[in-house]
C-alpha cells in the first residue's frame, strides 16, 4: 500500500462547527470518499478502513453535530435529522469543491446512514445531483407501522433520560451489552478498548439530544425511505447495502431492498452490526468493488450554489 497522509481540518454551517479528517494519499484517480460514523462515535472510528480506501482516492470523515470535535450546541434544532441531513449536503459541496468538482460518495453506518437518508428523502433532487454513490452499512430504513415508531419513541425517550440521570460511562456498560454488539465482545482487547474510550469521550446531554432528535423514532416512514431510494437511483446514484451475516436484524431488514430497482445488497460473512470495525479488510473489498463499478459522473466539474450558500 502508499504512503498515505492523515490531517484534520473543521468547517462551519450556520454558527455550528464540524470537525473532519482527511486521507490523502499519491493516487488520487477515483472520486471523493464521505464516512459518516455511527451514535457514540466520531471520524476517528474509521481508522482501520480509511487508509486502505485513499489508495486511489482522497477519504473525508466527518464528525456529525454533537460528537467528536464537532460542536455541540444547545440548541436541539441542530440535532434533528433534517439539520443534519443539510449539514451533510454542505460539506458534499465542500469536498465537491475541493475535488474539482467530483461528486464523492457518501458512506454511512448505522447513524451516519439515517442522516444520510434524511438527506435524501427530504431533498432528493440535491442529493441526486451532489452525491454519485451512497453505501448504507446497517442502517434503519424507518417503520413502517405507528405502533413500531410509537415503541422507538420511548426507547429513545428512555435511553435520552438514562444518560442525563446515570452519565456517559454507566450508560455505556449497558449499551455495550446490547445483543446487536455481541459479535465485538471477540474483538482483539487493544480495539475493544479504542472503541469503549471513544464512546465514554461523548458529552451526556449532546447524546441525549441525539437520542431525542435523530434517534430511530425520527426517521422518515419507510414506505417514503424505499420511494426516495428508488428515486435517487433512477437518477443515477448508485446504492448498495451493507450487513454482517451475524446481525439477523439488520440483514432481515435487507430483503426489503432486493425490489428496490438499482439498490445492490451486500452481507458480509462473519460480521456483526460494525462490519467495517469488525472485518475491515473485507468491508473494504466489497466497497471498493462497488464503487469500481460506478459509470462515469456526468456532473463531474459542476457546483452546486444553492448548497454553498449556507455555508460560512
């Protein structure tokens, strides 16, 4: 593999500022990278697969608002999915712009994914027209039924109430427990414990008011989530969706997208929900081999100035 160069770099849209790292590396022949972390976590969770993907391109991963060295503000419109998703178009156009114009991916995990998703329900036309291809890596695609938003409202509520009553760390030995991160419990101890220090690194009330603001309750219905997709899709973004075999959950939710016309669906064997933590070398693969397969960006060399514009 080349040499490849880490920095880190922040950006600002309306008064919030977001932090970001950079992997450049000598070859820069493929388009843009965005990675977009999960709940809890930051740009740094990213570290085992972002140096292999900026072998042929330069890889962007964001902090989202409330994590990392991104600010978190006190005011909770900041955190709902909507603000986050045209936070997420901004900085498109912000790396758009550094790249001379190339539309970058945009790959998602968990949380990263809903604000991806957001995104691309609420402003479908922009998204189309700014980001060339979109990977989902277990990610929610919103209830269908009521009852089912209903019940993610007051887990939510109550996971939001738990934080600012118990703290960061307590809550943290519980979610850790959780059946959907079993797989990670094998991890090699020295990466366990990178992930543990950067969840307890997290601010109590911005993870309260993620939770109450862009948790799974938040999310679009999925019936406008499976439309918005098949959408994009039809106006050449090309989508894949990624899961571990081990998380049940998530590969079921998956079958849901096999009629989706142009959503490719991936499952990883040997994984759990964090494919790219948990076999980084072949979530890289299968990414890579999507991404290869990309046709050619017909709006390489264009900007986008009703994205800029919000931007400081």
């Amino acid at each position: 593999m080349s040499e490849v160069f880490q920095h880190e770099s922040s950006f600002d849209v309306r008064d919030v500022r977001y932090r970001y790292l950079i992997w450049t590396g000598a070859c820069q022949s493929r388009p843009p990278v965005i990675l977009l972390h999960g709940f809890s976590q930051s740009a740094d969770s990213w570290d085992q697969v972002a140096p292999l993907l900026a072998c042929h391109r330069t890889v962007y991963a964001l902090d989202l608002v409330g994590h990392g060295g991104s600010t978190a503000p006190a005011d909770s419109f900041f955190y709902a999915l909507q603000a986050q998703g045209e936070a997420l178009l901004a900085f498109v156009a912000h790396v758009a712009a550094e790249n001379g114009g190339r539309r970058p991916a945009v790959i998602g995990y968990s949380m990263g994914g809903r604000v991806a998703l957001s995104s691309l329900v609420k402003q479908p036309g922009e998204f189309s027209r700014a980001v060339s291809s979109l990977v989902l890596e277990s990610v929610g695609l919103g209830f269908a039924a009521d009852a089912d938003r209903a019940c993610a409202a007051d887990r939510d509520a109550a996971n939001a109430a738990r934080l600012r009553e118990r703290g960061v760390e307590e809550f943290m030995n519980a979610w850790e427990r959780l059946p959907l991160f079993a797989s990670e419990r094998h991890l090699p101890s020295n990466v366990r414990s990178h992930v543990r220090a950067g969840r307890l690194a997290n601010d109590a009330e911005a993870l309260a008011r993620t939770f109450e603001h862009a948790g799974q309750h938040s999310m679009p219905a999925r019936k406008e989530v499976l439309s918005a997709l098949a959408a994009v899709c039809d106006q050449g973004v090309s989508v894949q969706y990624l899961t571990g075999s081990l998380d049940r959950k998530y590969t079921a939710l998956s079958e849901e997208l096999r009629c989706v016309p142009g959503v490719a669906v991936e499952t990883v064997r040997g994984s759990g929900h964090n494919v790219h933590l948990e076999v980084p070398a072949d979530f890289v693969r299968c990414v890579e081999a999507f991404l290869a397969a990309e046709p050619c960006d017909p709006h390489a060399g264009q900007t986008f100035a009703g994205m800029e514009m919000i931007l400081d």
